[in-house]
C-alpha cells in the first residue's frame, strides 16, 4: 500500500513538471516576440521634401554642434515628421532621422522646376567654355539665398549658355508643409458689462497748454531735421547681380555668378581683352603656320555688366603668318548686342553667283531700337558682311521668375559738417555737462 502511493505522487510531479516546462517556454516565447514588437511608434510623415544641396548632413538635433545621423544626396525624398521655427525633423529613405534647416531643402515643385531648366539648357547652344579658380557653387535660381545643389572643383570646366543681370532679391519659396485648414470664426461673444453701484466723479479738465508749447518744444535736433526736410532725398539704386546659366559636361545645368565665371579662351588671346569681361568667344577656322595650327578667335566683350543687353562689341582675332601673333581681323565698338551669338553657314553673293561660306551672325539693336541679327562670313581670314535678318529675343528660362528686389532705403541728405571751433564748444558742453 504505502509503495504504490509512493509511485502514484511521483508519476503526479513528474506529470506536473513537464506542464510547468511547456507553461515555461510558451511564456518564455510570448515575451520575446512581445519585446521584439514593443518600442516607441514611427511618426507619421505630415510632408514631403526634396534634398537641395549636393550633401547634406541631417543632425540628431537642431544645434550645429550636435552630432551627424547621416548624409544625403541631391534630390532624395526626405518625410517631413515635425517643424520648429526654421528647422525640420525628418526622416530619410534608410529611416534615420533627424534635423535640418529648411532652407536647404526643395519642395515638389521646385524639383518640376529644376528639371524643367535642365531640358531647356539642353537645348541652348554654348557661348564659350569656362573655367573657376575656386570652388564654385550652382545655385537652383539666379538668387544668392537660393539653395547650391552642385559644387563644381577648382579648375573645372563648363559651358556658359546665358547671362542676366537681376535686382538683388530674396528666393521666393514654395511652402514645405500643407496648408492648415481654417476654423470658421463664430460669432463674437458678448459681455455685458455691469454698471458700478456707486458712479465715479467727474474727471476735472486737464489744464490747457500754453500759447506757445510747440516754440518750446523745439530742440535743435528738431530745427537740424527741418532743414533736411526741405532737402530733396536721395534715392538709393537697387543692387544688382550678373548671372550665368551654365551646363556642365554631364549634363546637369543651373546659375552662377558671373563675376565667378572665367572663359577659356587662350591667355594670347585673352591678353587683348584691356579689362572688358568676355562674354562669348567661338573657332570660327583654323591658319597653318609651319607645324602649328592656330585659330581663328570671335569674341563679344562688354566694358558695363550692369547694363540691360549682353555685349558692346565684337572681335574677330586672325593669326599673322609674318609676324606670327594674334592681331585683330575685324571689330565693332558701341553696339547693343545681344545672346546668343550663332555659327552658322553663310550665303554670300559674289561675281560667280550666290556661294555658301563659314560665319557667324550677331543679334544688335539698330538706333530705332529694332534687332537685327546681322550675319558675317568667313574668306579666309577677312569678314564680309552678308545681310540683316529678324532678330527675335530668346524665351526666358522656365524657372525664372520675377523677384522681388530687396528694399532700399532713402539716403538721408548730405549736411555740412561742423567747423572746427563749433567741434571743440560741442566737447566742452558734454565735458562740463551744461
């Protein structure tokens, strides 16, 4: 009897430990994949934005000095999670997150926009071969606060396709984030207001000036800013920048400042250029002198950058096979001239009938003001003029818009400074405080 109860209480526990062991290890499993699932949940994206600058590094916080979560590209699609003043939390396509300023980001739209300038700059014929002597930013617009999405290295070349001269101004920006809906306004409510249980008294009447309180009042900085008045202010001119469209060699087109840019043009040439900026230089032929073969030069310079047209003259250079340099072939001072300047065959009449010949032709403004564009050939090294046809102004780049140039203040006008002895009174009254 007393065995067989030893046997039935152990085959009891063992039954009992084996559930105890299954009840273990199905909980053991429960809370892993539980924890594995647990965690703080992702925000949910309330916009969408576009990387504007070639890198750019995201932060784990707002301040500059806070470490790099990671680094984008141009162009990747950024989701915007959270706004604080200027500064966006996002989240990239690998899903870290972080900061940014918002002006180094692009919306939908201005990404359209960029595109749609590449295709048109891929159409434009090139005005020359340029060069930078230092790092060189290519902006989006032809505004300084715009985002740079490309930086071209020193000694690099690209192609300058336009230039423009703009008002200084500010980039007007396509909002990030979408618009918040309005509440409708209910009517105003409306407190009654209680009588006092006992009326105030009457306030007295205050007392009147005298006669002559404004001839009192005056102080001499008040009598200094009379006299300006009666002077004529003098309005400031807005400043302006000059800004060239420019393709790079794979394709990828934007806006930098002219004043950056520096055309390729040999230095033999380039000497000739007596401090006037090149706008456009083109081989039009080539002259064989001895083993060397040396071209022949067409190049549009402008002495004034700030002026409405592109160039004021044009020169063609021509080797000299006697005294072998450069020396000029043809020239036109004090036009209008304007982009682009296009190498073209030329038809030209001669004695033996109508021939086709290698030229150019320019666009000017005749002293009627209508334009012309005016075409050249080429015999040999000399220049023909070959006729006037139709100069129409090309369209404007498609991302260009109208900005809106910053404001300018008033001068104030000019006052006589005071004498010497006047200078010294002046001193002496704040020294001795009378």
């Amino acid at each position: 009897m007393g065995r067989g109860l030893v046997r039935l209480v152990n085959s009891y526990m063992r039954v009992l430990a084996g559930s105890i062991t299954k009840v273990s290890v199905a909980a053991a499993l429960v809370m892993l994949f539980g924890c594995s699932n647990k965690g703080p949940p992702r925000a949910q994206p309330v916009g969408e934005a576009f990387v504007g600058p070639a890198l750019l590094k995201i932060r784990s916080d707002i301040s500059l000095q806070s470490s790099t979560v990671t680094t984008v590209k141009h162009g990747d699609r950024l989701e915007i999670l959270q706004t604080r003043r200027r500064f966006i939390r996002v989240r990239t396509p690998s899903g870290a997150e972080g900061w940014t300023d918002e002006r180094q980001l692009l919306a939908a739209g201005d990404m359209d926009s960029l595109r749609e300038l590449t295709a048109h700059a891929a159409k434009l014929p090139s005005q020359g071969v340029a060069a930078t002597y230092a790092p060189l930013n290519i902006h989006t617009q032809p505004i300084l606060s715009s985002p740079s999405f490309l930086q071209l290295k020193e000694n690099e070349k690209f192609y300058v396709l336009q230039s423009i001269v703009l008002p200084r101004s500010d980039a007007p920006r396509k909002s990030l984030m979408p618009p918040v809906p309005k509440r409708p306004k209910g009517p105003p409510r409306k407190e009654a207001k209680r009588a006092p249980a006992v009326p105030p008294p009457p306030m007295p009447k205050p007392p009147s000036p005298p006669a002559d309180w404004l001839e009192l009042s005056k102080t001499e900085r008040d009598e200094a800013d009379a006299e300006a008045e009666q002077l004529p202010p003098q309005k400031l001119a807005p400043r302006t920048d000059g800004w060239s469209l420019i393709r790079t060699p794979s394709g990828q087109s934007g806006w930098v400042l002219t004043r950056l840019v520096s055309m390729a043009i040999p230095d033999e040439v380039a000497q000739y250029a007596e401090g006037k900026r090149i706008v456009s230089y083109f081989p039009l032929g080539e002259v064989q002198d001895g083993d060397q073969k040396k071209n022949i030069w067409l190049w549009t310079t402008t002495a004034d950058s700030k002026q409405p047209w592109d160039f004021d003259s044009f020169r063609v250079f021509a080797w000299s096979l006697r005294r072998h340099r450069y020396e000029t072939g043809y020239i036109e001072r004090n036009l209008k001239g304007y982009s682009p300047v296009l190498l073209k065959e030329v038809e030209l009449t001669s004695k033996s009938g109508m021939s086709r010949y290698p030229g150019f032709s320019v666009c000017m403004e005749k002293k009627d003001g209508q334009r012309v564009r005016r075409e050249y050939a080429l015999l040999g090294v000399a220049i023909r003029f070959a006729g006037d046809h139709p100069c129409e102004a090309p369209p404007p780049p498609p991302t260009l818009q109208n900005p809106t140039p910053l404001p300018v203040s008033e001068a104030a006008p000019s006052q006589p400074k005071p004498g010497l002895v006047e200078r010294l009174k002046q001193r002496w009254h704040a020294f001795s405080g009378k």
